[in-house]
C-alpha cells in the first residue's frame, strides 16, 4: 500500500512540474510576442514621423522656406526640443513626453539636410527629364565658353537596348526682354548612350559642339560613359536639359537610365549652385516603460531644379531673333 502512495505521488508531481513548465513556457511565448509586437508597433510609429519630417522639409524646401546653398549641412530637430548642433526651429511633429506614443520621439531625433553641387546617378524613366542649372532658380545670367561646359555620364543597364537609346540634350538661356524673364533654346544635340565616341553625338550646327573625353570623371561613381557638352563663341547657357528616349530591352517593359550631370571642372565636377539635396529623418522613440526604444530611418534625394514646362520645348524663331514659345 505504502509502495502504491509513493508511486501515486511521485506521478502528481511529475504532472505538476510538467504543467509548471508548460504554464512557463506559454507564459514566456506571450510575453515575447507582447514584446515583439510592441517593438513593431513603435517602429511603424517612429517610421511614420520620419517620412512626416522628410514630407514636411522636402516641402519647405519647394516653397522657399530652406534655402539649400553650396556646403548646406543642416540639423533639424523633428520633436520640440533643439537637438545638439541645431540653431533651426524644430519641427515639432513628436515630443519625449507625450503621453500618446503616436506622438513620443526622443529629443536628438532630427533632419539632415545635406547639398550636392551636381547630379549622381539619378533615376529617369523614358521620356523624362533632367536638368543642370547654372543659376539659382529665378536668376537671369548665362555662361559662355568653358564656362557653359556639362558633362553627362551614365552606364549600361539591362532595361535599355542602348544601341537604340539616345538622350536629347538641350540648352536653355534665361533673359529679359522688354522687362518679361524668357527662357529660349539655344541649340540641341543627341548623343546615342551606346558608347563615348564623338561618332555617338551630334548637335544641329551652330549653337553647340559636343566633345569626347578622354576617360570618364570617377566611372564607378558617375558611369562609366560620358560626354561633354559646350555652348560655342557668341552663345550662351542658362541651364541643360537632358531628356531620356529610351528603346526597352525584351522582356523590360520600364526602362530606365541612371544620369549624372557634372561641371566638367575636376576634382569635383561641381556646378556653381546646388543641384540637388539629400534628406535624412532619423527617429528614436526612446524607451517607453518596459519597452525597448527603436530607431527608423527615412532617406530621400530631392532635385532642387524641377524641369520647367514641356512648352519651352517647341520655340520657333521667326527671322527676327526673337522666340515665339509655342
């Protein structure tokens, strides 16, 4: 009887440790996915006013009021608290005490807004364009001789047949006539993108001359093909245009081709005014309680020189040297 007592206990404890490690075990599986599941929640939360911040100075940016100059390199706190190395306003999108989480970022979570002085590999589809500006927008001037000079580099991709794609290359001269700002060409070329000799390029005679180089500027950063593009004696430019006519590869319905446009004086191949901008949100939630704060980023890169109206494409000169814009 004493032997059955002992066998009948150790058996209860047995299924009372069993059940012990099974409550532990479930226990601890709900509280990882509490945990993990708070850990996404407060990730999409940080990734929101990220792409908020970013939103909001690309905005700014297009209305004036940032103003991206040569060597910008700004700090923007996004919650209401000047971050370190700051002297902007903040933007006040989240705060390190709201009592909403929504709404909760540490007080470092800011916008980089960083410039470039020239356009690296930026993505256009077929028949869009790019452009590459001397002046800032609004500013009235031309650049003559070595001075107008542009160099555009790209590389090969698999989306294109590149023996059947070219990029149409414009120049544009901003001026005043009787008090009224007008943009009028200056002359065009094309340059087939299948290689970089001059046989590849050609411009309508006159107003433009196009010249091969003898190696491409930095080919792993800018592509490894290029060509030089100059205003000739007696012209002068404003801005570039570059427009993609692109035939697609079989089997790639969208294609596209990645450009730089370069001033074609080294090492930086800078123009004289910002191209384009790179934005960079960074957002810390901070802990939050028991939760373990996350950190989400959102980058973009903005042109600072949308392309102006298709319209100007079409000028038509009726003998007397002034443009009718059609």
């Amino acid at each position: 009887m004493k032997k059955i007592k002992a066998q009948a206990l150790a058996l209860v404890l047995i299924i009372v440790v069993l059940a012990i490690i099974v409550v532990l075990s479930v226990t601890s599986r709900v509280m990882t996915d509490i945990r993990q599941q708070g850990l996404e929640r407060a990730s999409t939360r940080a990734e929101t006013i990220a792409e908020s911040a970013v939103d909001n100075i690309t905005q700014q940016i297009q209305n004036g009021q940032i103003r991206v100059q040569s060597g910008t390199d700004v700090k923007i706190g996004i919650g209401n608290i000047t971050p370190s190395g700051s002297t902007a306003t903040p933007l006040n999108l989240c705060q390190n005490d709201a009592t909403d989480l929504s709404k909760r970022c540490e007080n470092e979570s800011n916008v980089r807004v960083l410039s470039y002085d020239k356009i690296i590999r930026f993505k256009i589809n077929n028949s869009e364009n790019l452009e590459g500006h001397f002046f800032d927008a609004g500013v009235v001037g031309v650049k003559t001789g070595n001075d107008s000079r542009m160099i555009v580099s790209t590389s090969d991709n698999d989306s294109i047949d590149e023996t059947r794609s070219s990029l149409l290359v414009k120049a544009f001269a901003r001026e005043t006539v009787s008090g009224t700002t007008i943009v009028k060409l200056v002359g065009e070329c094309v340059w087939n993108i299948s290689g970089s000799g001059a046989a590849t390029a050609s411009c309508i005679p006159g107003s433009l001359a196009i010249q091969q180089l003898a190696s491409c500027p930095d080919p792993a950063r800018y592509g490894t093909k290029c060509m030089l593009f100059r205003a000739n004696a007696g012209y002068g430019v404003s801005f570039w245009r570059v427009k993609a006519l692109l035939k697609e590869e079989s089997g790639n319905p969208n294609p596209f081709v990645e450009l730089s446009l370069l001033g074609a004086d080294g090492p930086a191949y800078d123009f004289p005014v910002p191209q384009m901008a790179f934005l960079r949100a960074g957002v810390y939630t901070g802990n939050q309680g028991n939760q373990q704060g996350v950190f989400q980023e959102t980058n973009r890169l903005m042109l600072l020189h949308p392309s102006v109206p298709e319209s100007v494409d079409y000028v038509l000169y009726n003998g007397s040297g002034n443009p009718v814009v059609k």
